[in-house]
C-alpha cells in the first residue's frame, strides 16, 4: 500500500529493507528516499510526504523508502548494498542539511561519536574519524553486506527476538519456544496489518460525499 513506511523498531532491519524496496518498485513509479523527514518520525503513516504527495496527484504512485534517523553516509550505503531495486527507477531524493550543521554531525571530529546505523558506512576505507567500533565489528558488517543468509539471520533477532541472537533470548526467555515466538510475532503483524486497513477504510469513507 502507497502508505507502508518501515516500521520504527525495524529500522535497522536491511533485509527486510531490501524486500520492501523490491516489493515497491515492482508496484509504484516513484520512491521517495531520505531520513526522518521522508519517513516521517512526528506523523503518522497516512501524514509523511510520500503519502500527501499520493493525494495531491490523485494517484498511488508514490512509495516511503525512507528509515528514521538515518544519516547520509550511512543511507548512501543503505541504496549501494541493499537498494539495488532501485536502479532505473524515478526518484525523490531529500537531502537533510542538518547533518552538516556541526564538524560532529558532518563525522568528521576525531572524538568518538554514536551514530544511528553504523553498519551502513565505510568500514575501513575512506575512514571516519569518529566511528571507533572495533576490527571484529567492522568486518563483520562487510561480510554480512555480501552474505544473504547473514543479513537474513540479523532480521530474525530483529523482528522476533528484540535482536538478541537466540542462545541470548533462550537465557532471558527459558521457559519459552523460539517456534512459538516467530508464529505469535507474524500472527501479531497480520493482525496490525487488518487492524492498518480498517484504518483506511474507515478514513476513505469519511471523505465521501453525503447526500443533502
């Protein structure tokens, strides 16, 4: 649906990312690509730029791939290893200017600085100052860009497991089965997803004109 955005707690779920960016451009003619702005941290779903833009052409034809709290360097590697979909496709592209507001928005002071997405940015080559993660992590963000089965394995703790790989989440949760687990969340998010229509339905029809 031309209102879908990915959700907040899957924000750093790239494999599912991936999948949606696939799934739109196979269904919609233009993605609107950006941070917080284009996804839409202070409003709902059916209020981000995307879906107003739907509504002010009268169409459907355009698609929220934005991620909250994303920095450019981080969402210019978002598009290179997980947004190949996109290649060919009509593009909004929003460039936030805040994130060049100071040198330490901007990555570029040698004191560590805590960024949303890390995975996302250069690793090792061009370097950024600020992104002091070790070796072990860093290699392992490489790998997993190349690797389907690895980011696929980062969306199960993602959206099952409050990403905890699963010897962690069999600790916090002993008495429990990981089976059970997926099958609850995925019968949750059918339920949200009935739950999001009905929204729709219910907004659609109050724009109906009513007779005199």
């Amino acid at each position: 649906e031309s209102d879908y955005r990915l959700g907040y707690e899957l924000s750093s779920d790239y494999w599912l990312y991936s999948r949606y960016c696939r799934w739109a451009c196979s269904r919609q003619e233009i993605l609107v690509i950006g941070d917080s702005v284009v996804w839409g941290h202070f409003v709902s779903e059916y209020e981000t730029l995307s879906e107003y833009l739907n509504k002010i052409t009268g169409s459907d034809q355009f698609a929220n791939l934005g991620v909250d709290g994303i920095h450019p360097v981080a969402l210019a590697g978002l598009l290179k290893y997980y947004g190949h979909d996109i290649s060919d496709k009509r593009i909004v592209l929003h460039f936030n200017p805040l994130w060049m507001s100071s040198k330490k928005h901007d990555l570029q002071t040698e004191k560590e600085f805590r960024f949303n997405h890390p995975k996302l940015v250069p690793q090792f080559i061009p370097n950024i100052p600020c992104y002091k993660d070790p070796y072990s992590k860093r290699v392992s963000a490489v790998i997993e860009r190349y690797v389907p089965f690895l980011s696929w394995t980062s969306h199960l703790k993602i959206a099952y497991f409050g990403n905890m790989d699963l010897p962690t989440w069999s600790l916090e949760h002993p008495y429990e089965n990981p089976a059970y687990c997926m099958l609850d969340a995925r019968c949750l998010m059918l339920v949200e997803a009935e739950n999001r229509e009905s929204r729709i339905e219910n907004r659609e029809s109050s724009h109906l004109p009513t007779s005199a």
